[in-house]
C-alpha cells in the first residue's frame, strides 16, 4: 500500500483473479485505498448469475461479498463504477481455436446455423441443436 500513499492515485482500475484467496486480498486492498484517499474505483466483477450469497461457484460468493462491502457506510468516500460483462472474450476465442483444430484434424467444416439471430448468448445445449457437422 506504500505506492498508494508515495503516488496519491484518485483512479484505481481493478481486474481481479478468481482465486481462493480473492475476497481476502481485495478486501484488503479495498481498506488500503479508502485509507490512501483514492476517490474513484473501477471494477471488473463477473456473470451477474454468478453473484450471489449462496452460489455454489466461490468466486461468485466472493464477487458478492466485495460488491455487499463497498456499500457499506464506512466506504461513503470511495466512489466505484461495477462492470458485469455478459461474457468475456477468452472463452469465445477458445471455442473457435478449438474449431480449427477439428477442421485440421478431420477436414470436416462444422457450421452452427441460427445463434446470431438469437441476439442473445446461449448456452451448450442451443450449440449443440443448431451445430451441423
């Protein structure tokens, strides 16, 4: 937290893991930053339907509870914006790394039909129904 304190940041940018030890961590940082006076936080958070008290997925209970503390009146000085993307890049990009792989594997050209009229991201199943191999 010294850097907090030598620099006076007011904007802080944080993208954060999804490891065990998450909540910890970033509570701590969170303290840090209110005690250095930063004004402004921006947050990356996960899938909305992963947040919650009682998910099974433990980052999804840790999400929860950084988002249940920055609400507290103890951080009424600590401005944030929360970004709750609907997916993120890398998954996507690894399903279609994994097509081409298939293609030069088998030769065979597999077409999904149909998904982006849907205007919506969908799960495996609606891949599954509308893949045609």
């Amino acid at each position: 937290s010294s850097i907090l304190v030598d620099r006076f940041p007011t904007l802080v940018y944080i993208a954060p893991h999804n490891l065990p030890q998450q909540l910890i961590e970033e509570s701590d940082l969170r303290i840090a930053l209110l005690h250095a006076s930063v004004k402004y936080v921006v947050r990356v958070s996960t899938n909305v339907e992963y947040i919650g008290p009682t998910n099974p997925v433990f980052y999804g209970r840790a999400h929860w509870a950084i988002e249940n503390l920055l609400s507290q009146p103890e951080f009424k000085d600590l401005q944030w914006t929360l970004l709750q993307p609907n997916f993120f890049t890398a998954s996507y990009l690894a399903s279609a790394a994994e097509w081409v792989k298939a293609y030069r594997t088998t030769g065979k050209v597999c077409v999904v039909r149909g998904l982006n009229s849907l205007g919506y991201a969908c799960g495996p199943r609606a891949v599954a129904e509308a893949t045609r191999c």
